[in-house]
C-alpha cells in the first residue's frame, strides 16, 4: 500500500511535479543574483540615518527607500514630475543602475505558482505540492526500509540499475524537496482559507505629531538607532506637510518617525504568527537565506531525475508482472507455486516455470506468498519463489506468509524447493529466502533439492537451477526468462545456406551483419557503434526477439567471433517454432533484433590439451566455431551426428578444409538415415579405447545439442571413464566436461 502512495502520485502528476520543480529551481537563482549584485555592509556600519542621508543627497525627491531581504536597497523618488526607482549603494547613496524586475523571473513565478492559468492554476500548483509532500514522507519510509532502518539511511547504498540510481537521488534531494513541498503546501492551504493566514494590522496613525520644523533625515534620533541591516521600508512625509511623518518597517515589527523631534511613536512589534509565517515565506523562496535558496534549487532539479528513474522501474516491473494464466484451483492442483515480491520481478520466473510444468503435463497454481492456503490437498510439489526486501525482510507479496503457515497443514506426500532472488550487495543476502525454507522444513515437508540462491536475478543460473530441478522430479525443464534484457540491435541477414529439406529437417546457417542505414553520416554512425558492440566468442549467445510482442527471446549459440564481423548461427526449423519459423523465412536483407548473452561456461580449453567435440544437428555450430579458431592447430577432434549425408552434412566443405589445414585432427559422423544407422554415440563407442587414452592425457570433452542426445553421451562415457575409476561428475568438477544443450 505504502508503494501505491509513493507511485501513483507521481506518475499521475510527474508533468505538474516536473514544472513545479524546474521553475522552482530557476526561481532559487533570483536570490543568489539579487545578493550577487547587492551592497551589503557588516552589521552596524550603517544606521538607517546614515544611509538614508546619503540616499538624499543624491536623490532630493526621495519617497521611499526599501531594502529587500537579499540586501538590495531600492530608492523610490520624482523628479521633474517622473517618478523613477533605482538600486543604491547604501554606503554612499549613489546609484548602482536602474530598478527594473526582471520580465523574465516574473513569468517563470507565474508559471510556478499557477501555471499561468490564475486561480484554477494556484489550486492545481497547491495541489502538485501536497502530492509532493505525500511522495517524499512515503519515500523517506520505502527509504528507510530499503536500507535496513532510520539508523542506516546514512550508510553507503547496495544494489545496481534504476532503483540504486533512484534511491540515491532521493536520499539526495529527500530533505530539500520536504521543505519546499511542506511550506508551498502550507502556503497554497492560507491561500484558500484552509488554514488561516496570520497578517498584522499595524499600529494606527499617531494622535499626537509635533509639527515643528523638519530636521534633515540623517539626524533623527530613533532612524540612527536602527541598523540598516534591519530595514525593510522607510517611507518619507509628503513634502511640506509638517504633520507627516516618516513610516519605518524593520524586521522587528513598524511604527512611526516625527520628523521634527526624532522620536519613535506607536511602534508595534511583529506578532509570532507574522514571524512563523514570514519564516515559511522565507523558507520556501530562500529570500535572504540565497544559499539555502541554491540548495532548494538543486533538491529541486532531483524531481525530473527521480521521475525518469521511477518510471524506468514502474516499467520494469510491468515488464516483470505477468499475468498468471492457466492457473488451476487450489483444488485442483498437483503443484504449486508461491511468490514472494517486492518489485513484481519473481513474476517472470515464475511464469517460465509454470509453463515449462504446464507441457509436462502438471496441473500448476500459482499464487503470492501472502496467499498460502489452509491446505493444498492432492498437491505433491510446494515450490516458493522469493526475493528479499531491504536488510532482510519478507517482500510485499509475502508479508503475511509466515503468519499463515502457522495453520497451515502439509499433506504426507508434500515436498517443496525454494528459490530465492536477491543481491549480494546487501549484507543479508537473501535472507528471508532462507527463512521460508527453514520454516518449511520446520512443519515437517522434505526438501525436493537444498534451497538456492539467485543473485540479481540471472537468468543462466536460474536456468541452471531448472535443470537441477528437473533432474530431482524426473522431468526435464527447460527454464528461460530474462527479465531485463541486453540493449538489442538491428541484425542484417547477409547470407544462408540451407540444408535437410529431403529428410524433413530443414536446417540453416544464418550469417548476420549489423545493419547499415544508408550512406554519408548515417553509415559512418553505424560502423562507429559497431565498435561499442559487446564483444563475443564462438560459443556465446545470441538472442533473437521473435516478432510476437510479449515473447520471451530465443537463444542460439553463436558459431563465430566478434573478430569475424558476422553473426553465425545454425538452426533447425522446429515444429510450430515461433522463432525458428520466423527465422527460416528471413531472406538476405531481413532485419532481426538481437542481444549477446556471454556463455564464458562453454569454451575450449587454451593450452596443448586435445579436445573432444560432440553434437548432433545444429549443435555443430559453435563446434565449428571453436575448430575455426583453433590457428595454433592443437588437437580437437569432432564427432557430429545428422540425419543424411546427402542432405543435411551441415558445415560439410569447411570441415574437410580444416582437416587439411590441420586446425582439425579427427572427424567422425554418423547418420540415422543411413544404411547403418549410426547415431553419435555409435562412434563414442567403437574410438571408446582412444577416447579413453584422450581422457587419460587431460582432454576435454564439449557437448553441443538436444537433451536426448546429450543423456545418451553422458551415458557412453559413464562407460568409458569406468575403468580410469572416474565419474562424467568428476570431469565436470575439473571443467572438463561441459555441455550447451536445448
């Protein structure tokens, strides 16, 4: 709830809030400016006598003398019957240049204070400020939570991305934008009755005046005994009317001067309201406070930057929520899925799990932490997906969890996983995700698989975790969400060349080139922003976005380098394949957006060692990107299955050229829809004796290709490690197993 209060303000007002907080900003240099350009003297240099004396001298048909609170001193007077104002230097009297507002400041104060539009604009800018208040008095609160408590609010900031930028502009600017939002709040509540709005009457003209002859003004007693720094206004008697007097304004309240004896009369002293009200004026302008006027300003100019960040993360999170469809009952379900979530971003995981459960036929209801029910009852798998919020406390979406499972009743057969997102920035590194687990286990569940953590929200290790889990209940997953992807760019299709058609396997290599947009500047910008392109190597990724809006991306492993100048990737059309399908049907010219996703886990070794590569169909691709590469000729060796010799050898002429150029050492194929229809593991088995020998020198073996594939790989040499005493598991845990499957 506190989140809504803090957001929808601002995204309903950011144009109000905004203009607001620009024109404010301008306004704070007017005082600046104003004391810039002012004479000021130290306290007690000058009486009002003294200055007013000299003002005079210079000016005989002076009416009035007003120095405002930045220290200008503004002499009004007439002469030759023209009425003129300058600016004065107070210590000598002379003039400094004309008085003149300036036409530029007082448009931007109407814009500020009513946005041009009078009335109905000052209920609107009074309005945008109450809003205002309501944003930094929430945000302060979501600050602090943030942060792990008041007592950290001044303590260096974790996390990364808009919410870490944001955060740290508000801690910034917080202060500033609460003063100017609780005093124009204040100021626009007198403005319409809602508050009352304290105002002096001041004292009443005087019943009893001297009447004698005029002294010259820098001889009057009580003017000599206000310091000029206390001045506010100083209007002189008409001319020749010796029952005028002098009406005097000072900080400290207004009252009378005789112009004949000098004598102070019906002062009256500012009320408390007038001077907490003068304060309020003074605060939120920062007339006569200039330097607190340039920090307001610069508070200010946080708005636009706060506004930009906000609306990055609102959009992020809309991007992350995702609706929950297919979502059976509670009833119904044979699993389901808890969510605890501050920002809505565990949403997106959650949807590729459900629908990686959904095809594998489970009936899966997903639901928030907060909404756990008394029972699931034929419910066999629990899986929680939680991220942490602040300094270790439960998200949004899961406040209420740990009180609901108190009465929560497990069946006998119910087990649970629990996943949790977080950064490790934070000292208390998915904390609350810990606790749910151990509080699980605490009502007697068993854990499917230890809980995991995930920090900032990877999308490999989350992948990484489905493949453990799908391992753990029998049943692969293939779990794939990014929830913020790379910066994309345009791709160009500069080439194809197209295999399998006659074994109903079509099966293309795509060769990409960034896209050009014509000639002259344009082309020169586009070959510039190449060399700002993220750099790659065969075996990395490359993200395609399919044309559908709301699709997640589809990844292909890359089968070049940066160094290269092209984008190569080999894809197998599949069956109802969204992206496969779109891709096929590129012709050369087509344009695609994609993004690199590094895959530094799938890379041959460097050194002397021999390396084994496997795959099957288009996993050849970045097999035969690591062959390309391999100029020092080190020993690979590669055993690669297809369908046909005939129609769907895929690489076929650059294989038989890098065995000739020695960059290959050995290549074994088999095909399924030959007379012996080998498989890969066909010809695992009959090199198992110089495999093995391979594995004894350090070999590495890579596998690239379909699950299937892959299992029945890893079984094979199960069988080849066995009498070396060793275990695929061990190989992994020396980095030399690896494999990239779909």
């Amino acid at each position: 709830m506190l989140r809504i209060l803090h957001g929808l303000p601002g995204l309903f007002a950011v144009v109000f809030l905004a203009t607001l907080a620009v024109t404010g900003s301008i306004l704070a240099l007017a005082p600046a400016l104003d004391r810039a350009g002012a004479v000021v003297p130290p306290a007690g240099d000058v009486s009002v006598a003294q200055m007013a004396g000299r003002v005079v001298s210079n000016y005989p048909g002076t009416e009035q003398i007003v120095r405002d609170l930045s220290g200008q001193v503004v002499v009004y007077y007439s002469r030759d019957g023209q009425a003129g104002a300058n600016r004065v230097n107070p210590v000598t009297g002379e003039r400094l240049g004309a008085y003149q507002p300036s036409a530029f400041f007082v448009w931007i104060r109407d814009l500020h204070r009513s946005f041009l539009l009078d009335t109905p604009g000052r209920m609107v800018a009074g309005i945008s400020a109450a809003l205002m208040l309501l944003i930094c008095l929430s945000g302060m609160v979501l600050l602090a939570r943030r942060s792990g408590g008041w007592r950290a609010l001044m303590r260096p900031l974790a996390g990364t991305g808009s919410k870490r930028v944001h955060a740290e502009i508000a801690r910034l600017a917080v202060l500033g934008l609460l003063l100017s939002a609780l005093t124009g709040s204040f100021l626009s509540a007198q403005r319409f009755g809602l508050l009352p709005e304290v105002s002096d009457p001041g004292p009443g003209f005087p019943a009893k005046v001297s009447g004698g002859q005029p002294r010259p003004v820098d001889q009057l007693q009580a003017l000599s005994e206000v310091d000029l720094n206390d001045l506010r206004e100083l209007v002189f008697p008409y001319p020749d009317d010796p029952q005028d007097v002098y009406s005097l304004t000072t900080t400290g309240g207004s009252g009378f001067v005789d112009q004949a004896t000098g004598e102070l009369l019906q002062f009256q002293p500012r009320s408390t309201g007038s001077v907490v009200q003068q304060w309020i004026m003074r605060l939120h302008t920062g007339e006569g406070l200039w330097w607190l006027g340039l920090i307001l300003g610069v508070a200010a100019l946080g708005v636009p930057a706060l506004s930009v960040t906000g609306a990055i993360i609102w959009w992020q999170r809309r991007r992350s929520s995702v609706q929950v469809q297919d979502n059976v009952t509670v009833a119904e379900a044979d699993v389901v899925v808890l969510v605890g979530s501050e920002a809505g971003a565990t949403w997106g995981f959650t949807r590729a799990l459900q629908t990686e459960l959904t095809k594998a036929g489970f009936r899966v209801h997903c639901a928030e932490m907060n909404a756990l029910a008394h029972s699931y009852p034929r419910a066999a798998m629990l899986f929680v997906l939680t991220s942490t919020y602040g300094d270790g406390d439960a998200p949004a979406s899961a406040r209420q969890f740990m009180t609901r499972l108190r009465d929560f009743r497990a069946g006998s057969a119910l087990k649970y996983a629990v996943l949790g997102f977080g950064d490790r920035q934070f000292p208390n590194f998915c904390q609350f995700a810990l606790e749910a687990d151990e509080a699980l286990a605490g009502k007697g569940l068993s854990r499917i698989q230890p809980v995991e953590l995930i920090d900032r929200c990877s999308a490999a290790r989350f992948s990484e975790w489905g493949d453990r889990l799908g391992t753990a209940i029998g049943t692969p997953l293939s779990l794939s969400h990014d929830p913020v992807p790379p910066r994309t760019f345009r791709l160009e299709l500069a080439q194809r060349v197209d295999y399998g058609l006659a074994v109903q396997a079509p099966t293309s290599i795509l060769r990409f080139r960034l896209a050009d947009a014509g000639q002259g500047w344009r082309s020169w910008f586009f070959r510039a922003r190449r060399h700002s392109l993220p750099a790659f190597e065969a075996g990395d990724l490359l993200g395609i976005l399919p044309p559908q809006e709301g699709q997640d991306a589809r990844f292909y492993s890359l089968a070049s380098s940066a160094s290269e100048g092209v984008f190569e990737i080999c894809v197998r059309k599949q069956p109802g394949g969204l992206c496969s399908g779109y891709l096929h049907g590129l012709k050369p010219g087509d344009s695609v957006e994609a993004f690199i996703r590094q895959n530094p886990g799938f890379r041959p070794a460097t050194g002397t060692v021999p390396v084994i590569l496997i795959g099957a169909g288009a996993g050849i691709g970045p097999l035969t990107g690591f062959i390309r590469k391999n100029t020092a000729r080190n020993p690979m060796y590669l055993y690669w299955g297809g369908r046909s010799a005939n129609s769907d050898f895929l690489y076929q002429p650059e294989l038989g050229h890098y065995l000739k150029d020695r960059r290959l050492t050995g290549l074994s194929t088999a095909f399924s829809r030959s007379d012996e229809r080998a498989y890969v593991q066909d010809r695992l088995r009959q090199d198992e004796r110089a495999l093995r020998k391979l594995v004894e020198t350090g070999a590495q073996v890579l596998v690239c290709g379909g699950r299937d594939m892959a299992a029945g790989v890893k079984q094979v040499f199960e069988e080849i490690l066995q009498p070396l005493r060793l275990e695929v598991d061990d190989l992994r845990v020396q980095g030399r197993y690896l494999e990239d499957v779909y």
